[in-house]
C-alpha cells in the first residue's frame, strides 16, 4: 500500500508541476495511508494554486476583457511568498488604475477645452513617455490657443497687421495651421507663411 500512496504522491506532484492544479491525493491517502501529511500538503499546495490561477484568471477577464481597472486578487491563507505574490499583483492592478485614469481624466479635460490639467502619476517606461507626450500635446494647445486670442484682439481690437503666431518648437500640422494663420494675418510683411518657432 506504502509503494501506491508513494506512487500517487509522485504523479500529483508531477502533474502540479506541468499546471495541472485539479489534481488531488484521494481521501483514502490523506487520512489512513503511510503518508498522510504529504499527501495532505499536496492537497493544500494543488488548492493554493487553483485559487491564485481562478483569481489572476478573473483580474486579466476584467482588464484584458471589459476594461476594468483597479480589481484585486484574494487567494485564502496567503502566507510568505504566496502573500507577496497577491500583494505584488495587486500593486500592479493599482498602478495601472491610477495611471490609466489620470490618463482618461487629463484628455476628457481637453476635449471639453480645459488646457490647465497635465499629467504626474510619476510613472516611468512607456507609460512616462506617453504622458509627456499628452503633456506635450497640452502645452502646444493652450500656447496655440493663447497666441491664437492674441492675434484676434490685437488684429480686430488693436489693428495691428504685423502680429504674427509665435509658438515654440512646432512641427507637422501644427506648423502648418500656425503658418496659416500667419499668412491671413500679414499677407504683405515679410515672407509669405513666415513662422517664428523656435528650435
């Protein structure tokens, strides 16, 4: 009977280690064979891993899946490297919620046209270079916006002709619109779509 139980051990124990996690010693094992608090331990280990499985499972379904941020994992009787393991998952569910939704929060804030808000979750990586984009982005709208109401008052109210668009460091279509503007604004002072951009 000793050989059996041993040999059943070995194959839980196998199949835990390719991911099998529903495997289980029989009830015959953990309480009357030779190797009960072994058996008893697999059991426990295969029920650990099935509960940090389902739970990462459910978190990747909410973020992957229905784009929810923010869930955390709970897997009963964490201890040691196991609690670290749902803490650290959890930390990385909170970062993401954080900074996803200062992302959200600053570009629902420009397109209702409040150029005030800009980014500073601290992250870094990737995600810091997108926020210094959206930051960018935001810098460049209220600069062109300001410039923009200036030329307005200073043409309309001031009838100054020679006021021209002056926004630092443009490119691409920003140019362009700045070049635009500058050319309806001054068709006859220095070169035609003339831009002052700094580089």
């Amino acid at each position: 009977m000793e050989m059996q139980d041993n040999r059943e051990l070995v194959n839980c124990l196998q199949a835990l280690v390719k991911g099998d996690f529903e495997v289980s010693m029989g009830v015959g094992v953990v309480e009357t064979g030779e190797n009960t608090e072994a058996a008893w331990l697999v059991n426990e280990l295969a029920t650990r891993l099935r509960g940090l499985d389902s739970e990462i499972k459910h978190l990747k379904k909410d973020i992957a899946d229905e784009g929810k941020f923010g869930g955390q994992i709970e897997v009963h009787g964490s201890e040691g490297a196991w609690a670290e393991i749902v803490s650290d998952v959890n930390a990385i569910s909170r970062n993401l919620k954080i900074q996803v939704r200062g992302i959200s929060r600053v570009i629902t804030a420009r397109a209702n046209g409040d150029l005030t808000l800009f980014l500073t979750t601290g992250a870094k990586g990737e995600i810091q270079e997108l926020e210094e984009t959206i930051n960018v982005m935001g810098r460049q709208l209220e600069t062109m916006t300001r410039e923009m109401t200036r030329i307005s008052r200073e043409i309309g109210s001031e009838k100054r002709s020679e006021s021209r668009v002056d926004v630092p460091r443009l490119a691409g279509a920003w140019q362009d619109r700045a070049r635009n503007i500058n050319t309806k604004a001054d068709p006859v002072r220095g070169p035609p779509g003339e831009v002052r951009s700094e580089t």
